[in-house]
C-alpha cells in the first residue's frame, strides 16, 4: 500500500512539475516577492483552444488568455552609452495583473548586437512564471526582409515573414506551410498590427501603447498588448475590464497564437527599439 501511494504521488509530480518547479527569475531581470506561482489561464480550452499536440499542451499556461500585456525592461546601458543589449519582456494576463505569467528572454551575441543592432540574429527563450521554456523564437540575420520562427524543442512550429513595402508594414503569418493571417499596416504614426484572414475579417490584434510620454520617447521602455478576443465572463477582471473586447472572426488556436507572440517581438525589433527604423 505504502508503495502503491508512493507511485502515485510520485506519478503526480511529474505531471504537476511543468507548473511547480522552481525558476530562476533573476535571469530576466524581474524580482518578485513571495512564492513562485503560474497564474490560471483566463480562457477555457475547448473548441479551437484545445491542444492538438504535446506541442499545444506545452503552450496552454501561457497562450490561453484573451488579452497578454508585454513589457520590456528598459534598457539603461543603451540610454547612457549605446551600448545595445539583450531584450527581455515580462508577459502579463490583463485578468492576473499582480504577477507576469511568464517572460521572454533574447539570446545573441555580443559583439553583432553592437554591430548589427535591430538586424542581429537572436534566439529568445519564452518560459512560464517559474522558469521554465515552453517554445522559442529564432530570428536570422536580414537584409531587406525580417523573419522570425517558432520553434519548440527544436521543431518548428511557424513563422512570420515580413513583406517588403515603401511605406506599409506587411507581414505573413504562417503555421507549418499553411499562411493563417497577414498584418497590412498602414504605417507612420500607426501602432495597431490587425491580423487578419483571407477574407479580410479579424483575428487578433497588437497594439502599442504608450507608457507616458517621457519615458517612451527617452528609453526602450514599451507595452503591447496582445488581444485575442473572445473574452470569457470570468477573466473580465483587473486590467482586463479596462481593455475594449475585440471581435473576432474565430479563436486563433495556441500554435497561431505563439506566431503571433514572435511577431510582437519581431515588431518591437523592427521599429520600436531605438535604433530600429524601416
């Protein structure tokens, strides 16, 4: 009996271990108080939000929210001396607001972050609350037209191209070999990336938000927000009620989701970072 119980309590670690284990938060430069902890999703994962692959399941802690805030940490040795240096974000559920629900972390090399600056390639790590990695995204070096992968455990997962234009800032949204939306921005002084499908009608959206004139317009320091749409009754709460619901045409699945969080990271690169530009 006493085995048995042992086995089984044994068995139920392993499964809870995902979420449980410790992180090493210091990595990416956010300090929190108190126990570790992975806020609950916000959306039910039914219909198009059930994982289809060990792949989906993997990604569910993180991606199943109808609203995603990132912020990404100022960086203050590129302020003082322009010395570029990695990005990192944390990730927040608008229905969770008091902890991040995980964070992104690039990895490049030194000495093309300083000579290739926006154009370096990188890999950034994108983990849960606790530490631990659910995907990544692997951006090469460019010339004229970015591209970013999704990749989890080494398979890629999708990709997001972007599309050279004068002005306009075109993006192809892909998982597998199938394109599932585009992004038609009209460019200037607009901050919403509206993804949208082969019939012109809303998936998702990205918007840049302000942090306070000041702030944004001397430093690296941004927010984007990531809506989803299809907000449940429940997740309505925190900075959740303050954000309007968008309308979508049909929920993205988590692998589509995860292209568009590499895409929210391939647009801060592109033109948000302050030595980034068309």
């Amino acid at each position: 009996m006493e085995r048995r119980m042992k086995a089984s309590l044994g068995k139920k670690k392993g499964i809870v271990r995902h979420v449980q284990s410790q992180g090493r938060l210091e990595e990416v430069g956010i300090q929190r108080e108190g126990p570790l902890h992975q806020p609950p999703i916000s959306q039910s994962i039914t219909g198009l939000l059930m994982p289809e692959s060990p792949e989906e399941m993997k990604m569910a802690p993180l991606l199943a929210r109808a609203n995603l805030l990132i912020t990404r940490d100022i960086e203050w040795a590129n302020i003082m001396f322009g010395f570029e240096q990695e990005n990192r974000y944390a990730v927040v559920d608008a229905s969770y607001p008091q902890s991040p629900v995980g964070y992104i972390r690039e990895q490049s090399n030194l000495i093309f972050r300083q000579l290739l600056r926006t154009r370096r390639p990188f890999i950034a790590h994108i983990s849960d609350a606790l530490g631990n990695e659910l995907f990544r995204v692997r951006r090469p070096f460019w010339l004229i037209n970015s591209s970013i992968y999704v990749e989890i455990d080494g398979k890629e997962v999708g990709v997001v191209h972007r599309r050279w234009h004068l002005w306009r800032r075109v993006y192809d949204l892909y998982v597998g070999y199938k394109q599932f939306a585009v992004v038609e921005n009209p460019g200037f002084w607009n901050w919403t990336f509206t993804l949208k499908d082969d019939k012109d009608d809303v998936l998702a959206q990205i918007d840049r938000d302000w942090r306070g004139f000041g702030l944004e317009v001397f430093t690296d320091a941004g927010l984007y927000v990531i809506r989803f749409g299809n907000v449940d009754p429940c997740s309505g709460v925190g900075l959740a009620a303050q954000i309007e619901e968008l309308e979508v045409a049909r929920p993205l699945t988590l692998s589509e989701r995860a292209v568009a969080v590499a895409l929210a990271v391939s647009l801060d690169n592109d033109y948000f970072s302050r030595s980034g530009g068309w």
